[in-house]
C-alpha cells in the first residue's frame, strides 16, 4: 500500500492558453512532489490522450483520459455559478480517474499542476498514519519567477493544494460510472466544502503544524487570474487603507532562498 498518492489532474490541451507553459509549470511542480524526504509517495498525473507531458520521474504514472474539452473554461459572459460547476466538474472528474487508478493509496493529495508541496509532507504523514488528514492553512504565495514568498495564514480558503485526506473518507465508488455527479463536485472538483462534509461525519481534518504548500499567483497560464503579490497585498486601495494588515504583510515575507528552495521547489543549495 502507497502511504501517500499525489494526485495532479491537468486540464484539456484545448483549455491551456500556453501548452508549453503548463508543460514547464508542471515540471517544477513534479520535481516539487519528487523531492519529498520519505520515499512512501507515488503521484498521479490525470491527462488527456494526446497532451504532451514533460518527462517524469520515477513513482510519477499518467492517466490517460478522453473528456471532452470544457467548455466552460473561460468563464466570458457565463453565469458565474454555470462557471463554477463546470469547473468543478470537470476537475473533479479527472481527480476520480486518478484516486481510482491508486485506490490502495492510505491518503490522497490532490495538487494543482503549476503548485509547490513541501519536501516533509509525507515524513509527517507516515508519523501520523492513522489521523483523518490535514488542512494546510498556512503556506506561502510566490509571484512566478519571483524571489520573495508571502506567508499566507488562511491558505486553504485561497489555494485548492491544501488538503491531505485519508483515502476511504473519499469513500470510492467502485466504477467511475457509479458516481454521482454531486459527489465529484463537491468533494473532488472543490476544496472549499470537504472539510465541513467530513466534520458532519464526525471525521475532522486537523490543521498541518507548518507551512505546507506555495501557490504559483501572476503566471500567464493561471485560470484563477490571482494577480501578483504586489497588486494583490501591497498596491492597491484596500492594502493601504488598512496599514497594519500592511505591516503584517511585509512582515510575512521571506526570500526564496537555499532553504526554501530544498523544501519547496526540488532544487539543491
């Protein structure tokens, strides 16, 4: 049995702005995955048949799907909600071929493909082998090809690489053809409600002791549009309306440096 199985569902070729820019985004975010302290991982990468994938390391599979291209990607003049759903669902859809694929996995991740984990994740999960999981609530936000990482408290309410689950909370459908669509949204395609669902089963998440993940913001392939660092918690009106959520902010900036490019980004001193 896999103690912890990353899962890394990527979007339609069809949907990506810049293909060749997710294809390296992904890279980093593997190599990310790859430099975990414990060898008790695999990863899964949920892609369509056709799309072109950067080489991978060992214990990183591809699924191959044939979904059709969402249609919805963009949101344009699309009721935000219709936005939203599709989204999920298609997400969502992805991340069920993955679990399925490595359902003897004791926990999942799921992992957004241009996103960062830290290299103790899975040290500290095989401490902690028959916990429910973890919120990663605090973790960073990096500009893309930025040298500074924003320290981020309410994380999980911001990036969806913020949750590690115990695999049979999930509780798996046999077939993916016997899931039901509600299902898939709420608890795979979104990670806004998991926590309360499994909290009204009386199986809590518990918060992660350290800072657990980066969020890539301000990078030309983004769906999300987060703007960068500067824009986002420094210049704009409602930053400098309120100066001590300003201080708190510059106070919890750190350099990109040796130390979190070992833990976070795969790279060596």
């Amino acid at each position: 049995m896999t103690l912890l199985t990353f899962i890394i569902p990527v979007r339609h070729q069809d949907n990506a702005r810049d293909w060749s820019l997710l294809k390296a985004n992904l890279a980093e975010t593997v190599a990310s995955i790859a430099n975990q302290t414990s060898g008790e991982w695999r990863g899964i990468i949920v892609a369509n048949e056709g799309a072109e994938l950067p080489e991978l390391p060992d214990r990183v599979e591809v699924e191959r799907v044939t979904f059709p291209p969402n249609d919805m990607h963009e949101r344009g003049n699309a009721d935000v909600e219709d936005f939203r759903e599709a989204f999920r669902i298609d997400k969502g859809r992805r991340v069920l071929k993955g679990m399925l694929r490595a359902r003897d996995s004791r926990f999942f991740m799921i992992v957004d493909d241009d996103d960062f984990v830290s290299s103790r994740l899975v040290s500290f999960v095989s401490e902690n082998r028959d916990a429910n999981g973890w919120i990663i609530d605090r973790g960073y936000i990096w500009d893309h090809g930025g040298r500074l990482l924003l320290g981020n408290d309410d994380f999980n309410h911001v990036c969806g690489t913020s949750l590690i689950v115990r695999a049979d909370l999930y509780r798996l459908p046999e077939r993916f053809e016997d899931a039901p669509a509600g299902w898939i949204k709420s608890m795979l395609g979104s990670h806004h409600r998991i926590n309360e669902i499994l909290a009204e089963h009386g199986t809590p998440l518990a918060k992660l002791p350290f800072r657990g993940a980066v969020y890539r913001v301000a990078h030309g392939g983004s769906h999300s549009g987060t703007p960068s660092l500067l824009s986002r918690y420094f210049l704009n009106w409602g930053a400098l309306k309120r100066p001590r959520r300003m201080l708190r902010n510059l106070s919890s900036l750190r350099l990109v440096d040796d130390s979190a490019r070992r833990e976070f980004f795969g790279k060596a001193a």
